[in-house]
C-alpha cells in the first residue's frame, strides 16, 4: 500500500568506522515538526541505520535498498536530503540518480554542512540535481521555499535558499531555538539507534539531543564558524528538560548523547543549573 505524503525527508548513508553507532538524524526530525506544524505530511527514510559501505558493492546493496523501500512512498511537493557531509558524498550521487528517474519532476531540496558551504554550491546543481538548497538551519525557511515552489514563484529572495549556484543569500539561523517545536521522532524508528562502543553506557534506547548551536571557535577543519561565525544560541535548561521527559514517556527513550558543537561553553554554573532543572 502506498504512503502519500507531501514531503519526504532522506538522510544519505554514509561510511562509518568500526565501532561506530548509529544516531538519529536529528536535524530531519527537527525539520520535520517545523513542516508538521504547518499543515504538512512528512515522512522521513533513514538509510543509515541499513546501509553504510561507500564501497561499490556497498552502493550497489544502497540501491537495492532504495528500489525497495520507495517503491511504496510517493511524495507530492518536494524531497528534502541533508545533512550533507564528507562521509556520505558517494550514497549522495547514487541517491540523486535514483530519485531523478523514481520522482522525475518533485523538486530535490539539500541542507546541512556541505550544502551551506558557498564553494560548494555548484557540485549540488551541476552533479547532485538540486532545485534548491538550504544554507544554515532549515527549520524556519523551508516551509517559505515550499509555499515558493508551491505557488511558481522559484527564485524569489528568501534568506537561506540557494536557487543556483550565483546566488548570495546569507545563512539562515532560527532567531529562537527556545520556539523550536522538539524534533519528531514519531517519525523514526528509535528502537534501532544504538551509541558507539565506546559510548556503549546505555540500556534501552537512545537518542541525540542538543542544549546548544554554535561555536566561539574558529577551528579550520570544522564547518560551525561557517555557519553562525562565533554566535552560541543556548536552549532553557527547562526547555531542553522538558524534551527528555518527552522522550522518556511517550517514546521510552532512556539514553542521551549529546551533540553540541561546544557542549560546556561559558559553564562554570553549568552543573547546578542543570541539578536545579532537574529538580522542578
């Protein structure tokens, strides 16, 4: 039977060491309370919790994989594929082949590190096949860029979105992560992520969470000052307690990783923060 939904959100395999985990894609799932809240159907395919080699035999299993698990969804206004990074480049390029003759005609929306990145914007629309990419955090724009290409106004000036490879627009940032609605993990399969051996400290299910976006630092080889420069946004610590209670009741999550890019920023009052929160 197939499933119709208006969006479908993709995150790509992508080459994991051994002994790694596998960690919900929670910048989708954010994505997709932002579009949910909206009025929009959205489903999201995890490919990362079954495929992983970026081997040739590892691709070719990939697009079997796909054969299978798209047969049945059909999407009506756009695919979203993201987070885009180094370790997913080559299930990118097979993604977008397979999806240019399964969807011909749904518009192909990428975000995420590599996508936000200006000197790589032309690989998207010259390789990749994109109508259109996100550059910084997706959770506020995306509903504005669907409604362009909705109603035929691709192009029009929306802070955020690349519409080809000349465009300037400058990142996207939510302006309040505190207003965020908590990332729809209704719409993954949280039994089947599991913590690295090394982080292997968890019974039951686990998650990623995140109390904060954005760096002070400006390391070269990583993409955070590219996108917020040295802006840290921090949640409440109330807001981000009352996400793991989320998760502990409706969802019987009972593992939590957190994911910042610089976790103990400005924490000298770190520890009783959190204890005082915990307490309410």
């Amino acid at each position: 039977m197939s499933e119709t939904v208006d969006v479908l959100l993709i995150h790509p395999p992508y080459h994991r060491r051994a002994g790694s985990g596998v960690i919900p894609p929670i910048g989708l799932a954010y994505v997709g309370s932002a579009l949910e809240q909206v009025g929009y159907r959205v489903a999201i395919l995890d490919c990362a919790v079954d495929c992983g080699s970026q081997s040739h035999d590892g691709l070719m299993q990939f697009q079997a994989f796909l054969q299978e698990r798209l047969k049945n969804i059909d999407p009506t206004l756009c695919i979203g594929l993201g987070p885009t990074t180094t370790p997913a480049l080559k299930s990118l390029y097979v993604l977008s082949e397979f999806l240019d003759k399964r969807y011909s005609g749904i518009p192909t929306i990428y975000g995420g590190p590599f996508a936000s990145m200006k000197d790589q914007v032309p690989l998207f629309f010259e390789i990749l096949r994109a109508d259109a990419l996100v550059r910084g955090e997706a959770e506020e724009v995306l509903p504005d860029l669907i409604q362009a290409m909705v109603s035929g106004n691709t192009g029009i000036e929306i802070p955020g979105v690349v519409w080809n490879p000349g465009d300037k627009t400058p990142v996207a940032l939510v302006r309040d992560i505190n207003s965020l609605a908590f990332p729809a993990r209704h719409l993954l399969d949280n039994n089947r992520y599991k913590p690295s051996l090394r982080r292997n400290i968890f019974q039951g299910p686990i998650t990623a969470i995140y109390l904060s976006r954005g760096c002070p630092y400006h390391c070269a080889f990583c993409v955070s000052p590219l996108l917020r420069g040295n802006r840290v946004a921090r949640r409440d610590n109330s807001n981000f307690f009352d996400e793991m209670k989320t998760c502990i009741e409706r969802f019987g999550i009972s593992g939590f990783i957190c994911y910042d890019d610089c976790l103990f920023l400005k924490s000298r009052n770190l520890n009783d923060q959190v204890h005082a929160s915990a307490l309410k």
